[in-house]
C-alpha cells in the first residue's frame, strides 16, 4: 500500500520566530504584521514562551480614544 507523506512550509511567522535565538526580542508590531490574516495567535504565543523570546510593545502606536471608554480607562489608569 502506498503510503503519502505530507510536509507542510512554516507558515512566516513560525520561520521568523524558529531563527531568534532564546532571550532575543520581537517587536509586537512585527509579530502582529506576521500574523495578519492568520487564527495562530495563540500558537504564536506559546512559541514566544517556549523560546523565551520576549514582545516588544514600545513600537506600537499610540491611540487617543474618545467617548465614554476613554473617560474610564484615563479614570482607571
């Protein structure tokens, strides 16, 4: 019987985060761009943990909200 093998390419952001070496960091922007249009965020995640590389939220832009969430979340902070 004739049995098939099944290889699968990495998806991107699995090749970028397999070269990072442990204890290196990823802009979360970059991450984020990496994972447009993919349902693998928590995957991405887990290797994040599991390689010990950490997110770098520095470079995500910041939002002025309006409306009464923002009233709130300036209240909360």
């Amino acid at each position: 019987m004739n049995e098939l093998e099944f290889t699968f390419a990495p998806r991107p952001w699995e090749s970028v985060l397999q070269d990072m070496t442990p204890g290196s960091s990823i802009s979360a922007a970059h991450l984020l761009t990496l994972l447009e249009g993919e349902d693998d965020g928590e995957e991405a995640v887990q290797m994040l943990n599991d390689k010990q590389i950490s997110l770098d939220i520095s470079t995500l832009p910041k939002v002025a909200y309006t409306g009464p969430a923002a009233l709130r979340l300036r209240t909360e902070q």
